[in-house]
C-alpha cells in the first residue's frame, strides 16, 4: 500500500469497514447458540453420553466474522477442571465421532478428525446454520481463556474497533498477523497504553481455581475501567501510529510479553525458557503462561511484521487526521 493510499484507507474506508466489522462481530456473539447445544446433547445422549456444552472463541470474545469458527468444548466426565490427558481426549473424540457418523442424525457433519495433535479436536459443520465448528474434550481452560479475553475486550468498546482495524488493515499487506496472535498483540498494546488491566489486577481478590495447573477466577463484571483505574479510550483512531511505534521499537531481544503481568519481562529470566529458545516474538496468553503464541510465525515474518511497523510509524505520523 502506498502512501497516499493509506491515507485514503485511513480518512475515508476505515470508518465504514470498522463499522460493519463490530456489527457483524455482535450479531454472530447475539446467535441463538443455545439450538445447537440443545442439539449436540440430545444427540450425545441418544449414544449413551451424558454431556455439558460449553462455547468459546471469537464468537464468545465478540470479534469473530462471518467465516470465524464455533469452537465448542464438551465437558465429559465433569472434567472441567482436570488436566490434559491427550489419549483420553482421543478416545472421547473417537465415540463422538462414531456418534455423528451414525446415518440416523443428519444435523452434524465431519470434516476432519485432527487427533494426533497436542489438543485433538474434530471438524464438523453443524447443517442447519452452516457454521463450521472445532470440538475439543480436555478441559476448560479454552472457556476460561475466552472469558476472560470477553471481559477485557468489553471494558472498552473503542477497543473492539481498534482490533478491527488492525486486522482489516493489515489484511491488506501479503504478511500479515491475524487471529488469536493478532488479539494477544492488541490486548499487550493496550495493557502498555493503561487502557486495559493485567490478569493479575483482573483475578485480584477472587477466588482462584486451578484448570491443568493454571489459576482461573469466575469474573466480577460489574468491575469497570475506573475501578482497575486506567484510561477510557476515546477514540481508537488516535492509537493506530501508537501500536506501529510500540512494535516497531520493541526490544524483542531482551523481553518478553507477558499478557497475564501486562507488561514486557526480561527474556533470559522468564520462568518458561523451553517456549522461548530461538523465537524471536514470544508473547505469552492470558492464562496459560507456558505457550508462547509468538513461536508460530516464521523469523521472516516477524522481521516482516517489525519492518512493516517501522515504515507505517513514520507515514502515520505524517498528519492524518485521527481524531475525526
């Protein structure tokens, strides 16, 4: 994208794209899921199951689009809180599976069984709505995840759009970051603009339950952005040239991002030294401080991403009007 048109983009195509975007995002949190749970343990049951269903993801965080997932986690066994036992999770998946392969229901389809990874899930699309859906077994900390990112993301509805932003403006480059990645980078951002609070201030004075070894709270909502005493958000618009100058001068060799500290810690002091190795970008999730989300993307791509960074600080700062 040139210079002139990232300035087009900026005062004259984002408002409406954003605008859309959070719409969209709100409808598919607003969906009448509650069909599909009805549903998915009625079926379950008829195949000697007895199930909870939980839902997470960007459609529960309230950022999803149209093409996003539905990811569902089937609590089994009340394992909610237990920890992960990846062959058990096999097993689970595999009586699912033989469940909805029974031609008697129609409603569920697969479309992939991806059992030999870490977190096996199956692939199914749920026929009635057409919406592709991941099912997990282990364990609750995905829901929790998820939660909490929904509880953040609604301390400030400016945020929502600037996420958005982020992510159809960087669509339009060949690289790009996206996805959860995208979301933990937003969040980290704004932790370090004190717009939004560490999961440390956020699990302050709660009671905490562990999910494979993790702390997790059951979230007071009623806390608002005055009580963990940070920065309204007026206009997202006005922290676009900040995101670009945070990154493209973070000290990636030196530090980590930690999202559960909201803050960067000293990369060769960082309990978890296993996750971080030869990574360059090592950005650590809200609760589970052991999988560094940074890994996935090639050393090109970050470089890319810190290059790209660099050239949009400059250009942003170049009088765009960002408080209209």
């Amino acid at each position: 994208m040139t210079k002139g048109t990232t300035g087009k983009f900026i005062n004259q195509k984002c408002q409406k794209l954003v605008t859309n975007a959070v719409l969209e995002a709100e409808r598919l949190e607003n969906f009448d899921y509650n069909r599909i749970k009805i549903n998915l343990m009625s079926l379950l049951s008829d195949g000697g199951m007895h199930t909870k269903i939980h839902f997470y993801g960007s459609r529960v965080i309230g950022l999803a689009h149209k093409e996003s997932d539905l990811d569902i986690y089937i609590e089994y066994g009340d394992n909610f809180y237990s920890d992960k036992n990846v062959e058990r999770d096999r097993q689970v998946l595999e009586m699912i599976a033989r469940i909805f392969e029974n031609k008697t229901y129609q409603t569920w389809q697969i479309t992939a069984k991806i059992l030999t990874a870490s977190v096996p899930i199956l692939q199914v699309i749920y026929k009635p709505s057409n919406i592709k859906c991941d099912i997990s077994v282990s364990n609750g900390l995905g829901v929790a995840n998820s939660l909490m990112m929904a509880h953040i993301f609604n301390l400030q509805p400016e945020a929502k759009k600037f996420y958005q932003f982020m992510k159809i403006f960087l669509k339009r480059y060949k690289k790009y970051f996206e996805g959860y990645l995208l979301k933990l980078l937003v969040i980290f951002f704004l932790q370090n603009e004190k717009a939004f609070p560490s999961i440390k201030m956020i699990q302050e004075n709660l009671s905490i339950t562990l999910i494979n070894g993790w702390p997790t709270v059951e979230i007071n909502t009623t806390r608002n952005i005055s009580y963990y005493g940070l920065n309204e958000m007026k206009n997202y618009k006005s922290y676009i040239p900040k995101f670009f100058e945070f990154y493209s001068k973070f000290q990636y060799n030196k530090y980590v991002m930690s999202i559960y500290d909201g803050k960067q810690l000293e990369r060769f002091k960082y309990e978890y030294q296993d996750e971080i190795n030869e990574h360059i970008l090592c950005i650590f999730g809200p609760i589970n401080r052991k999988h560094n989300i940074g890994k996935y993307p090639s050393r090109k791509d970050v470089e890319y991403f810190v290059k790209l960074s660099q050239s949009l600080e400059g250009e942003f700062n170049k009088k765009y009007d960002f408080d209209s």
